[in-house]
C-alpha cells in the first residue's frame, strides 16, 4: 500500500521555523517528482514546492520563494520542505504529493498521483 505520511507541522511564531518532512512507502518514489501543497478552508490546493527526482531541479511558488527549500533523499525515501521566516498567511493544511514514475516537477496538482493526509501548520502574528 503506497503511503505519504507528513510530519512536523505545529504552532510557530510569525519570523520562526518549521520543517516538514514526507515519509513515503509501499514503492520507490527516487524516480517520482515530489511536491509540497497546502490549502486553507474554503480555498484550492495551492502548490508550494516541488523537486525533481535527482534534486537537481526545484520549482517554488513566488509567494515562498527565498524563505522556503525543498529536499528530499532518496534512499530514505523522505522530502522535506523547510520554512523560514514564516508569515500569518502560511497558515494552512501542507500536503506531500508524489507524481508516480514521472521526473519533472510541475504546480499542478491535478499530475501528481498520490498525496499525504496532510499536517497543519499555524503561525500566529
């Protein structure tokens, strides 16, 4: 059974740190794009990040550009997203999502085939 399992949301003060990491299990996920969503009541799933399958290649959207890093390692099958410098308005649900045996990153979620339960991140002002 393929399973995404995220971790390491919590309460954070607005300036701090978090760092989420996805478990994945069930198959190899070293040749799958990974990506980071998070999504708020009310709202579409909004992508954060995303890492190709070597690491070489990240995409990130504008609005984490700088203050969020995407990695992941392979032989743990594990990504992680690291947030520095977090703001009120990252408060959200951040989703792992795997897109099965394709290498390039993309924001779209409707490409990525498997997704996390999901771990909620609060930042309080």
């Amino acid at each position: 059974q393929v399973q995404l399992v995220e971790s390491g949301g919590g309460l954070v003060q607005a300036g701090g740190s978090l760092r989420l990491s996805c478990a994945a299990s069930g198959r190899t996920f070293s040749s799958d794009a990974m990506g980071w969503f998070r999504q708020t009541p009310g709202k579409e799933r909004e992508f954060v990040a995303s890492i190709g399958w070597s690491a070489v290649v990240t995409l990130y959207a504008d609005s984490v550009k700088g203050r969020f890093t995407i990695s992941r390692d392979n032989a743990k099958n594990t990504v992680h997203l690291q947030m520095n410098s977090l703001k009120p308005e990252d408060a959200a649900v951040y989703y792992c999502a795997a897109r099965s045996g394709i290498t390039m990153v993309t924001m779209d979620p409707r490409r990525y085939d498997y997704w996390g339960q999901g771990t909620q991140v609060t930042v309080s002002s």
